[in-house]
C-alpha cells in the first residue's frame, strides 16, 4: 500500500537517490537529464516550488512527482508553449524501477492535474527528451500533444514540448496552492 503525501524539505536525500536510479537508464542511452545526477541541493530547489508529492510505501519513497505555475523562467525563455500565460508544467517525474508497472506515475499524474486546474492553470506542459520515446509516448497516452523542440544548454538531445489543455479549469487564484 502506498500513501501520498507532499514533499517535505528532510526529504531531499532520499527522494535525490530515488531520481539518480529512476534516471539511470537514460543516462545509459547518453541522454544528461538533470535528474541523473543532480544535487541534494538541486532535488529541495525542485521539489520545493510548486507541487511536489511523494507515494511512500513504508518508509521508502517509491515514486515523485513535482508540478509548478508558471514554468520556472529559464524554461520560457526556451519555450513559447512555456511562455503562454496560465500554463502549468510538469516538472520531474520518477518511479523506483523496482516499482514500475504499478500505476504509480498515472496515480501522481491524477493528483498533478487536480492541482493545476485548482491553481487556475488552463494547460499543463511538459518537456522530454525526443529520444527517450517511451516517455514521449506516455505523455501522448496522457493527452499531450506535441508543439515544439527546444535545445536546453549543456544537454545532449533536444526536448520535445508537449501540452495538454485542461477542461472545467477553476479562476487563477491570487496565489498557487502549496504542494
């Protein structure tokens, strides 16, 4: 049995191991996500803007995902989907791979969504690497449809950018809910 619960900053170390094996794979195939090996440092500036949640099972985190409204800025200046006002964006998702195949990803996403239609979002993007095809699938499988490639400085691939609308959206609030 998992619990959902929102990232807590005491939570970094585990949850940056938890990236390094999820992205380790990718790094396999030469693709330098951030994610490979980012910092402890790194994983609580993520984690901590925004909406980030964990599925714990016990005390191990099995699975996170981090949401944020608007896009973090070097990403629209990269991105005109990003740029466009009342967007949402997926941020980092991961799943232990020992936990894979057990919705996990798709139960975060549910929890995601509800939030950036709650914090007045009309559209949620996200960006991935064009070669790692399995992810691009799954976000087309979510609703995504892609609208452009954009080049991050210092990665080895071009990102495909991706956006889903979002129906019954709720008015922007002063501020985004906490995660």
């Amino acid at each position: 049995m998992y619990r959902l619960r929102p990232f807590e900053p005491a939570d970094a170390p585990a949850l940056t191991a938890l990236l390094h094996r999820a992205y380790a794979e990718l790094a396999a195939r030469g693709l330098n996500f951030t994610a490979v090996d980012q910092s402890e440092e790194t994983t609580l500036r993520r984690a901590g803007t925004g909406g980030s949640w964990l599925l714990v099972a016990g005390t191990e985190i099995a699975a996170t995902l981090t949401m944020t409204l608007p896009p973090h800025e070097p990403l629209r200046l990269l991105s005109r989907t990003a740029a466009s006002p009342a967007r949402a964006w997926l941020n980092q998702m991961a799943v232990d791979p020992a936990r894979r195949g057990e919705g996990l990803a798709s139960r975060l996403w549910q929890v995601g969504r509800g939030w950036a239609r709650d914090a007045g979002a009309s559209h949620i993007g996200v960006d991935t690497a064009v070669p790692a095809t399995h992810l691009v699938d799954l976000y087309a499988a979510w609703g995504f449809t892609p609208r452009e490639t954009i080049q991050w400085p210092g990665k080895t691939y071009r990102s495909a950018v991706m956006e889903l609308p979002l129906a019954g959206r709720r008015p922007p609030t002063a501020t985004a809910p906490a995660g």
